[in-house]
C-alpha cells in the first residue's frame, strides 16, 4: 500500500508545536527568491514523515530580494524567518540559527538542496550513535557527486590536501553545506566562532577538532552541483586560504581561550523567530 | 532524471519523468514536449509520481509546455505528482495553475 507523507506535513505546516521541536533545520539564505520555495517544500515533507516535532529556521542574511516575503507569505506554523538588517555573511546567518533553534539536534543545510534532506536519516544515525557532529562529505567513500566541474574538483582536491596535512581537520570535506550537531555541540562551537564568511564551517571543524575533542564523523552523500550557481571557484579558493591562515592566528593569539558570542537569552530568541 | 515519452495513448501522449527536475534537466524535457507538440499534440500528460525535487528552473519549463499546449487548444496534465512535488506546487501556487490528474 502506497502511503503518503501529506497529512504529515499538513499538521506541521498548519499547527505550531506544543513541544519543543526533537530537529531543527537551518537554512542560512541570501537573495534566494528563485530557489528557496522548492527547497522548503523538500525539506517540510520528508521532515514531517519522519514523525517527529521539529521546526524549520530560515536565517536570512540581508536579502535584498523577496526570499524573506516570500517565507514569510507561506504562513507555515513551524516555519521560523530570521530577518537580518544587513549582509553579514553565512557563517553569520548559520550562527543566527542554530542560536534560535530549540531542537536537540540541529542540521543547517544549503538553501539549494544541493544535498538532498532525504539524507538526514545517514547523519542523524551518526549522531545517535554518539557523535557530536556529523558533516556531510562529497569526498567520502560511497558520496556520489553530480555536476561539479573540473575546475571545481582540482581547487577542492588541492585545499583538502592543505587543510588535512597543513591545518591539522582530518576531514576529506569541510565545506559541504550539510552539517548535523548536537544542540550542546552547536551552542558551544557557535559561541566560539569568529569567522562569519565562507569559510565558517572550517573553522567550526577547527574548533570541534583541535579545542573541544569532539567526536566527528564525516558521512558520504549524494552532492548535485547546484544550477546557476554563482560561485567563483577561484575567488573563494583565495579567501578560503586567507582564512586558514586567520584562523590559525586567531588560536596563536588566543582568540578561541574564550567565548566570542553570547546565545540570545529565551525571551530575546522567542522575539527573534517572531520577527 | 530520467525521462520517458509514453506515445500508447495517441490523444495525450505522455511524458514520465522521474528523480530530480532541475536546470541540468529542462534541455531534455523541452526536447520532448516540444517533439510531441511538433508531431501534432495539443495535450500533454507529465507523470511526476516519481519526481522527487523539481527546483525553479522545472517549474518554468512545465509553465512554459503548459502555455505552448494551451496555444495549441490543449493542456498540460500533471499526473500523480509524488508529495513534495504536490508540496512545492502549492507553496509556488502553481497548482492553481496546472491541470492536476490523481490516479
């Protein structure tokens, strides 16, 4: 017998929990109008057939497009919109998020489904079987990578050498943007960033790895390359060096022997997912 | 994705996709439909039960076939969208829109 996930997502999109959420996903966004839509259309099915309380935080970041009306118009119970004043980049929006999340585990993930959210279930396996953070890996045994260029594949392959042998993050990917914590986990690796561009998550990984002795696990996923995609490979190659080299200057001066953010007290974050 | 065109029903011949609808895929949707068009359909069947993604780029496509069929006094039917493909319809208001056919 065929079953469907709709009635599912029909309570999550029309009833607000009256618990507190066991997932949260956080979707950092910047100018995403054309792509946001389908993703959280993905993203509140399969969630929702899990069977599971969980809410779906979308942290903009400044857009001056209409990603935040058109979220905002969805009027989704459990759909939460962060509006940022300004452009303050993704590790920043990721940071907003998973500060309002509430979840006991939390996933950001990229607001192109570049990695399909039926891949929750691998990193969430991870976690439950211990782990603090699990990331998701195009370069792990058994991930499946659609679409990437060569020139992609080349700058990616070259950084992981740098950043394995050089930077001390044993991890064959750090930049997918599909990453699961533990609540704990999150609070205290977002509290300690200080890198708000592109390169947040290794620094994230950073921390986990070489400050708080965390146990991380990379797991393989299915990648697509997302279409229109506007990344200058080359460009952030460049600014992805310059923060590796930052970060290790930020621990050289002790910038992480203290907390660099301090997580919204609960009456401000229940103001911040209202708004 | 994969694609299919289903001609066993020669008033609505048919096109049945399946896996993800994206920008990597409309070439080869447009190819079809407009084939079908071209050999004298006016009504086109999409069958996206098994479409597990389709992103704005497939929307605009199955906008565009929609248009092009109803020019030629036909329609675009959507047959048994999968959940998430019924989902983004009505997030995208789309379904108000499409012709939309359950099984």
């Amino acid at each position: 017998m065929i079953t469907s996930d709709l009635p599912a997502y029909r309570v999550w999109a029309e009833q607000p929990l009256t618990q507190p959420p066991k997932y949260s996903v956080v979707i950092p966004a910047y100018n995403e109008a054309e792509r946001i839509l389908p993703t959280v259309g993905a993203i509140a099915v399969h969630m929702s057939s899990l069977g599971e309380p969980w809410e779906l935080i979308v942290a903009d970041d400044g857009s001056t497009d209409d990603t935040v009306d058109l979220l905002q118009a969805l009027e989704l119970a459990n759909l939460h919109v962060l509006i940022a004043e300004r452009n303050g980049g993704k590790g920043s929006a990721v940071r907003r998020g998973v500060f309002a999340a509430r979840g006991d585990v939390v996933l950001f993930a990229d607001a192109d489904q570049s990695t399909p959210i039926e891949q929750f279930g691998d990193l969430l396996a991870t976690i439950e079987r211990g782990h603090d953070v699990a990331i998701g890996s195009r370069a792990a045994d058994g991930a499946a990578v659609a679409n990437k260029s060569m020139l992609r594949k080349v700058l990616s392959k070259g950084l992981n050498l740098l950043v394995r042998f050089g930077f001390g993050v044993p991890f064959a990917d750090t930049q997918c943007g599909f990453k699961m914590f533990t609540s704990e986990a999150a609070e205290t690796l977002f509290t300690y960033q200080i890198v708000d561009q592109f390169s947040f998550d290794l620094e994230i990984l950073y921390l986990a790895q070489n400050r708080f002795d965390m146990k991380v696990a990379e797991v393989p996923v299915e990648w697509i390359d997302a279409p229109g995609s506007t990344v200058d490979a080359t460009k952030v190659a460049i600014e992805f060096l310059r923060d590796m080299c930052q970060i290790k200057w930020f621990d050289i001066r002790g910038r992480y022997a203290r907390a660099n953010h301090v997580r919204p007290a609960p009456s401000h974050h229940l103001r911040a997912i209202a708004s | 994705m994969q694609l299919v065109t289903d001609r066993k029903n020669t008033e609505r011949p048919g096109l049945v996709l399946a896996g993800r609808f994206d920008a990597f895929e409309t070439d080869a949707f447009r190819e079809a439909a407009d084939a079908l068009l071209a050999q004298g359909s006016s009504s086109i069947s999409v069958d996206m039960s098994d479409v597990i993604f389709v992103d704005s780029s497939g929307l605009s496509e199955l906008v565009r076939t929609m248009k092009h069929c109803r020019e030629a006094g036909g329609e675009l039917y959507i047959n048994s969208p999968s959940d998430p493909v019924r989902v983004i319809f009505e997030l995208t208001r789309l379904d108000a829109a499409f012709t939309i056919v359950d099984a």
